[in-house]
C-alpha cells in the first residue's frame, strides 16, 4: 500500500528564523527517507525552497515544488486563520501534484515541516487492511532546547502531522482554488477533530496503532504555537514541563527518529 505525503512549508516571510525553518525541514526529511519501507512518495509545497532543497529528488523525481497561487501570510500581525489557510492551501497543491504523478497512493498523510517519523512508520501503516484512515495518537513530544523527550498518547491534540486518509475518501480537486481547497478532508477538519470526519461525515473507522511512531519538535523557536503563550506564567509552565514530564532522548530514539543523521 503506497503511501502519499504532504508536507506543507512555511514562507521565509513569516519565519521568524529561516535557517531554523530549513534545518527544521532537514531533519523532517532526514527522518522520512530513513524508512525501513520505501513505498512512499513524498512532496514539499512553499513558497521559497531552502538552498538544500533546489535539486532534491526522491526515487528520480522532484520534491520541492512552489505556490504562487496564494500570497504567504503577512509578516507583521498574521492571524491564525491566515497560518490556517497557507498551510492548506499547500496541503492541497501537494495532493493534487502528487496524485497526478501517484495514482496509486492509497493512504496520504500531512506531515508538517518540522515534525519527526519513526522509521517504521510506512512499514507500521502499510501493513494495515485497507484503512479508511488512521490517526497517530501515540508519540512523543521533542524539546530540543532542554534535551528532553515527553511521551504522549494524545498526540493528535498536539500535533497536526497525526492524521492519514484512504485515497478513496480524499476527494482530490483537479485544480487548485480557495474553494477547491474545501473538499479535501485535512482543510476542512483540524487534527484535534479529525475523528469527527470518520466517525459522523464518512462512517468509517479508523486505526490507532498502538507504536509510537510521530515526534512533534517544539520549543525550537520557530513554532506558531509558541506564540499561544503570552503571559510570564505560561511561559513558564511551558519551559518547565519537559523538566518534570520527560526525559532524555536515549540513543534508540535518536536511531528510530533519523536524529543521529543530523
């Protein structure tokens, strides 16, 4: 079962440091092609490509790919519903370049830009019967700046790179539009309730795999949701949870998560 992934990317505009936006993206893509099963095809949609991305290729065929159709949210002032709709608007351009180039991709995922994948993920997921979707609630969350890793098994409520949709139940558009971006389902439905799309739109369950196979890297200074927290005392709490909650990253961890090729 070939596997379809969408990794959306922030532009330089609205980055607060593009070189750890870039790095960020190495890592992403380092822990991707880190697989134990190749029967993937992956695709990068942006607005500027990172230097190392210019002549990337993955099994003879182009990653990164560009978005003109829609400006970059404004770099002073961007509202949460503008990240929103860049971040789909490259969700869906990937979809559609990448299935005309796939057409036999069953399963799609969206995997942000700065996100880790267990190495067995395409193995774990391609061994399932015909999903109508699955939805990654364990794993872990990164703290690189304190060195500490916090298991999670709710990860969804974290994370956005936590959710993969049968190709049957996707509704591709044939063209890229702000409307055409509404059919498909990770545009319409945040990660947080995506459960909600299987359960009352589709009426399809879905496969929670009990292996913890996705790594959400925050505190790195280049998060959005970083932002969320404005008052000293969140902060605060912010910076000590890692402390209390998690430890630190074992060397089977930094294998599994494709960090040791950092």
């Amino acid at each position: 079962m070939k596997i379809g992934i969408l990794i959306p990317l922030k532009s330089k505009q609205v980055s607060k440091n593009w070189q750890t936006t870039c790095k960020s993206l190495a890592a992403t893509i380092a822990s991707l092609e880190n697989q134990t099963n190749k029967d993937f095809d992956y695709m990068v949609v942006g607005h500027e490509a990172p230097d190392f991305m210019m002549n990337k290729v993955w099994q003879s065929q182009v990653v990164f790919h560009s978005i003109s159709e829609i400006a970059p949210p404004p770099s002073v002032g961007a509202t949460q519903h503008e990240y929103t709709i860049d971040k789909n608007s490259k969700i869906t351009k990937a979809l559609i370049l990448l299935k005309q180039r796939s057409p036999s991709i069953k399963l799609w995922f969206a995997l942000d830009a700065d996100d880790l994948v267990h190495q067995d993920l395409i193995n774990v997921v391609s061994q399932l019967s015909e999903p109508a979707g699955v939805i990654l609630n364990q794993g872990y969350l990164y703290y690189p700046q304190s060195n500490r890793v916090v298991p999670t098994q709710q990860f969804s409520m974290y994370c956005g790179s936590s959710g993969m949709i049968a190709d049957k139940y996707i509704n591709c558009p044939t063209e890229f539009s702000l409307e055409t971006m509404k059919q498909v389902p990770f545009c319409r439905y945040s990660h947080m309730a995506l459960d909600s799309f299987f359960n009352k739109e589709i009426k399809q369950a879905f496969v929670v795999p009990n292996k913890p196979l996705v790594t959400y890297i925050l505190a790195h200074g280049d998060n959005i949701s970083d932002d969320y927290r404005g008052s000293v005392i969140a902060k605060f709490k912010g910076w000590l949870k890692p402390f209390i909650k998690g430890r630190a990253p074992s060397k089977q961890f930094k294998q599994e998560f494709g960090l040791d090729l950092q």
